[in-house]
C-alpha cells in the first residue's frame, strides 16, 4: 500500500512538471530518469526505518576541561506537547534516537514553527554544548556567488531531503553528545556543475531541457549511491521558475522575491540590540542589491558591536 501511494505520488511529479511547461515530446525520458532506480529507493512520503545515509559519520572533539551539561526541566506550551510526544515516539520507534535517562548532557529541545504552516520542527539548543567544542573548519555556501552560475538557465528543479537531518549517521563516541551528524559537506556536492545546495535543499538547474535530464539522472544516480531519500511531496522534478533563498530564478535572471522585499519595508526601527541584529540580518541578504551597502551599514553594525560588547 505505501509503496502504491508513493509510486502515485511520483507520478504527480511528472504531471506538475507537464503543466509547469515541460515538453511532451521528452516526458518519457523523464519518466524512464525518476523510475531508473526503484522509486522506494530514492523517495519517500514519510522518514521510515532505513538505514543511514552512506556518508561518513560525524565526530565532534571536545575542548580540554569540557565539562558536561544539563539543562533544567521546563515545562512546553500545550500545544509544542502535542507535537513533541509522538514526533519524538515515532524517532524512538524508528531507531532514530533512544531513550537514557544516565545521560551527563542535556540540551533543550524547543519546537519552531514552520513557515507558511502549522506543523512545527523540533530543534536542539546545543548553545551550551558548542561553546566546549573544538571549531571545525568549514565554509557556508556564498548565494550570491552562486547563483551567478545559475544564469542563462531555463530548466529546475527543487528538491528536499525527506526530514535529512534524520538521514545522516552519527559516530557512536558523539552519540552521548548530540544525536545527529552530518560529515558531508555542501563543498562535495557543490563540486558537481548545475547543483546547489542550502542545507537540505537541492537547485537543479541547466540551460535546456536535454542537459537537465542529463543531469537529474546523474543527481538520482548519487541520491541513491549515497543512500539519501528525497521527498515526494516536497520536491519538483522541473520547472520554468523557482524561488531559492528568497531569490525568484528564470530564463530572464535572478531576483528578490516580493514578498521578502516587502517584509523588509513593513520592519519597525530597532530599538535594542536584538532588534538591531535581526535588522542587519535581514538587510544583509539584499546586501548585493543595495548600493555601497558595506558603508551604509557599518555604523549599525559598530552600534550592534558595542551593544553586545556590554551584555
């Protein structure tokens, strides 16, 4: 039955993208790309009990005199309880976590509500626990570079890793520590021309449809050599227009999506320094946009310094 929806789930994929502009003539190559592979093996509906990804497992180094730390008990708001006992119940039952009541580290779990919906993501506070950690080399995606390769596209995809934070082994030395690993980072995938990533989010993208399938095949072919799942329901096989990182991408260029441009312009003025970071935070990702942006929000950025400076 499951293995049923999901073949039909896969189908919906292919009809969005004929409607989205997708040639006719080519849909059967596109169909022959999405089911090269058992579509059990590279997609899912649901986070099930599979293996872990086929990566290296994550191993964090504590710093000398790291001592360990629990958090008080709190009590959650009715309704992040609501969520919390069975999300939490379902990761037990699918070996994803375990139960230890002997643990020496204890971080808070607070939920977060997703966007544009009422269902809520489960995060761990690991502030504590990263301050006695030793810092590991490594660089964040730079968008706006990126996406400078993007253009002259006409053909993407999106793609989501189906709850990926729960994809990724851990070593089982860290597993008192945290309770999840990534050793993968986005550099190995960004090595492949025509493939973006953004933590568990995958750009696919060409500049004609022949190439984009050529490529879909080979990002299905390393989904499933690594042992990754991609969501159904939350990816698209192709389309003329997509929105990555607040940026709305097609034919004609890169550009801010509108509704993050207005909820720029609705931002009341900081009046503290929680404000003001969040305000530099936001600016900050149209900085490419706005002219001499570096000098503009230097003095903010001195006040945000001194601010934090005192606290």
């Amino acid at each position: 039955m499951t293995r049923m929806r999901l073949e039909r789930a896969v189908e919906v994929l292919i009809h969005r993208a004929l409607d989205e502009g997708f040639p006719a003539d080519k849909v059967e190559r596109l169909r022959t790309i999405v089911y090269a592979y058992d579509a059990y093996d590279v997609w899912r509906l649901v986070l099930g009990k599979y293996p872990p990804a086929n990566v290296g497992p994550m191993r964090v180094r504590t710093e000398t005199g790291c001592r360990p730390y629990k958090v008080k008990a709190r009590k959650y708001a009715p309704e992040y309880q609501v969520f919390l006992d069975p999300f939490n119940e379902m990761l037990v039952k699918l070996g994803r976590v375990y139960e230890n009541p002997t643990s020496r580290w204890v971080c808070a779990a607070p939920p977060v509500r997703k966007r544009g919906a009422g269902d809520f993501r489960q995060t761990v506070g690991y502030k504590p626990f990263n301050a006695q950690t030793e810092p590991m080399a490594g660089l964040i995606p730079n968008s706006h570079v990126d996406l400078e390769n993007v253009r002259g596209s006409n053909d993407f995809g999106f793609f989501d890793y189906s709850k990926g934070y729960w994809q990724l082994p851990l070593a089982k030395e860290c597993q008192m520590l945290l309770y999840v690993g990534r050793s993968i980072p986005n550099a190995t995938v960004q090595l492949y021309k025509h493939l973006l990533v953004w933590i568990a989010d995958l750009l696919l993208y060409a500049a004609n449809v022949d190439m984009y399938l050529n490529k879909l095949q080979e990002m299905l072919e390393l989904t499933a050599m690594f042992g990754f799942k991609l969501s159904v329901s939350k990816s698209c096989v192709n389309k003329r227009e997509v929105k990555w990182c607040g940026k709305v991408i097609n034919g004609e260029g890169v550009k801010h999506a509108s509704e993050r441009i207005q909820a720029l312009q609705s931002m009341l003025y900081p009046t503290n320094a929680g404000e003001l970071q969040q305000f530099l935070c936001s600016t900050n990702w149209m900085g490419d946009s706005i002219v001499d942006y570096a000098r503009l929000a230097l003095p903010l950025q001195d006040t945000l310094d001194k601010a934090m400076a005192q606290t």
